[in-house]
C-alpha cells in the first residue's frame, strides 16, 4: 500500500463555487429543454423559487437570457417563459482534419454564425494557424459591434497524436511533425487574447451531437463519427465522458482484422481515407470527399462497397463496447452527406443480426443528427461548457 496512490475526492464548493453551479444549472437546464417558466426550474432543477428568481435576475442583467410573453388562461399569476437568449454568448469553434480546417462562429443557441474552410493536402501547423488568425476576425467582424466581447473563447478540435499518420494521409516525411507538443495556447496567443480550450475531434463530435443532436434522447450511448479515420466518444449520465487523459471513446483504436485475417485496427477497415483511395483507383476526383457543400452522386460503384464493408464493422464494433458499458444505443455520424449516414446504419443494423450476441442486451442503432460539421460545433462548444454549461462529470467548481 506504500507506493499505492491515494486520489482525493473533489474540492469543496464556497459561495462563489455553489452560486456558479446553480447559475450553471438553469443555463443547462434551458438548453436542454427550451425556455420555460422560473417555476418549472425550481422542480427541475430541485432550487426554491426565491433561490430561482435571484438566479434569473442575475442572468438577465448579464444578458443571458430572454424572458418570452405571459402565458395566460391558468389561475394565478401568468407564467413568464424563460430561455437562453442566443445573442449571450458566441463561441468560435476550429476543426483540424487530414484534408481540411473549418472554421465557425456559434452562437448560444447552437446556431452557427458564419463559417470558412480551407483545404489541404495535409495539415501544416503555419497554414492552419494562418487561417485562424485571419478567420477569426473575420467571423468576429459579422457580429454587431456591441456583441463581439461577448465571444467566449477558442475551441479547437484536432486528432489525437495528429502527427504519426503522416504516411497514411500522403504527407512527406517529418511534415506534420511540428504538431508533435504543439502548444496550441501559447501559438494562438500571439495574435488572439481568447481563452483556447482543446480537445480531441471526435470527442468534439460527440459532444455535439450530445447539446444539439439525438443525444438528449438517451441517457447512455456510445458514438462513432467516420471521418479520414474513425474515431468516437462516449456518453455516461447525459455527459461526454473524456476520460482521465482526455481520449475516452478512442474507437479507431478498436482491435479488427483486415481482409487477408491479420490483426488490424478499426482505424485500418472502417474510415473515409479507405474510400478516397477507391475513388483515386477509379478515377474520380477524391477533392469531392471534403469540398462543401457535398456531393456524392454518381460514385455508387464504389461507395456500395465501401458502405457494405464498413457496416459489417462497425456491428462488430458495437457489439464490443456494449460489452464493456451496457450501452442502450450506439449513434452512428461522419464527415458524409446525410443519405449516405441513413444507408451506413441500414447496413450496421443488418449486419448487427449476424454477429454473436450472447451475453449481451442489443443495442439500438441509430444516426446522429448533426453531420459533417459536429466536429467544428463540438469544438466551439468548449468554451461554452467551460464557462456556462453544467458537466455532470465534474464536481463544483473550486476557486
């Protein structure tokens, strides 16, 4: 037991650190549900309804919520609806992929501003950071004058360990190795004063599609978004679950084996990069994988097989991590027009019939919501849960 360590529990919570969670919990609880009256929020939220109105108070003289018109026709006093006011907060979300950055500004209501993209034969750390920095004010300039204080921070949302699958995306050798400790801080400082919050895309996607998608409708599920390469979160308790270094849902790394039976990696049978190098072998432009708006037509003949290959994975996969957490439903998404998502889980629910289930409860299968651009939502929801959202996963915030 000597060399054994102890974890201590989550810090105590003063005044300051109770008031924030309780602020924290209306603002969830109106994103979750839509606006409503203060008296629905002191039974949800299990706060008196003084404790409530003082909250409420204090929330609209900082502009973060609208107060709708009386509800009339009941006995008593008229019930004054209550909701986020969606010019609060903005938030700017950075997606880093293989073959392309996005760039968006969001605002409280999830509903993005304005957004840039560029495209890549790989990513180079000085392109994307110029793209940032001119994106930034350029998407902070189609805000009023009055609201652009109101931007809450940087979220980026990259691969993890970006840097070693140079020779997977066709990079030279050593290109991406200045990703490799990238302090992204400390680089966006040099021309922005905005807190940055970083994460990984996946676990960006899921989060995502957690605020603004299906995710409300269950309580526990695992999620898979096929980008150049797959990847994945986890939702415990109505909250993405990162993990204690942040790579939680790492479902890429699931093990598989490839076509000729040797070990492989979900990573290696189950993403985008697999179907651009069919399209090169067939002649198409592999560009229309990344460019918006999409456009997939015409590209059956290798999209098909694509689609019935990858199905057959991912039900072997969703068999795995229901196995390890009693999942109720697995939510498929990626970087792909929304036809596309609808046929891959026609093939994931078929394919889940022939895999063997012993042991386990079967999952529901089902789409995302949010499609292509989760990553980039995901990433701008950083900030914002930073700052204003609860997370059931964390204790009260300690000052």
């Amino acid at each position: 037991m000597e060399s054994s360590e102890v974890r201590s529990l989550a810090g105590g919570a003063n005044q300051r650190g109770l008031r924030d969670h309780n602020e924290r919990l209306l603002l969830s609880l109106m994103q979750r549900h839509g606006p409503m009256p203060g008296s629905d929020l002191a039974r949800l939220s299990g706060l008196s309804p003084q404790t409530v109105s003082v909250i409420l108070r204090h929330l609209d003289e900082d502009g973060m919520i609208l107060r709708g018109a009386p509800q009339r026709g009941r006995v008593g006093k008229p019930r004054v609806p209550v909701g986020l006011d969606p010019d609060g907060a903005f938030s700017i979300g950075l997606k880093i992929g293989r073959r392309s950055a996005d760039l968006l500004i969001m605002d409280l209501h999830g509903q993005v501003r304005g957004q840039i993209q560029d495209t890549y034969a790989y990513p180079d750390t000085g392109r994307v950071m110029g793209f940032l920095e001119r994106g930034i004010a350029e998407l902070a300039g189609l805000l009023p004058v009055r609201l652009r204080d109101r931007i809450a921070g940087i979220g980026v949302a990259r691969p993890h360990e970006l840097w070693i699958w140079q020779e997977t995306v066709g990079a030279p050798p050593a290109a991406l190795d200045g990703w490799h400790g990238f302090d992204f801080s400390e680089e966006i400082a040099k021309f922005s004063a905005l807190p940055v919050f970083v994460e990984n895309d996946t676990t960006a996607a899921c989060r995502a599609e957690q605020v603004y998608g299906r995710g409300r409708e269950f309580r526990d599920y695992a999620y898979f978004f096929i980008g150049s390469f797959i990847g994945g979160g986890i939702v415990l308790n109505h909250s993405v679950f990162e993990g204690s270094r942040g790579n939680a849902g790492a479902m890429g790394s699931l093990p598989t084996h490839d076509a000729q039976g040797r070990p492989a990696q979900l990573i290696d049978t189950a993403s985008l990069h697999l179907l651009e190098r069919r399209l090169v072998a067939a002649g198409h432009d592999p560009a229309r994988l990344w460019t918006l708006p999409q456009d997939w037509t015409g590209m059956d003949e290798v999209l098909e097989p694509w689609l019935d290959g990858v199905g057959v994975e991912l039900a072997r996969a969703a068999a795995t991590v229901c196995a390890v957490i009693d999942f109720e439903a697995v939510l498929i998404d990626g970087g792909f027009p929304a036809e596309v998502r609808e046929a891959l889980v026609a093939r994931v629910r078929a394919a889940l019939g022939e895999v063997d289930l012993r042991g386990l409860v079967p999952p529901r299968i089902e789409a995302a919501a949010v499609g292509g651009n989760a990553r980039g939502l995901g990433a701008a929801c950083g900030p914002v849960f930073a700052q204003f959202l609860l997370n059931t996963h964390a204790g009260f915030a300690s000052v």
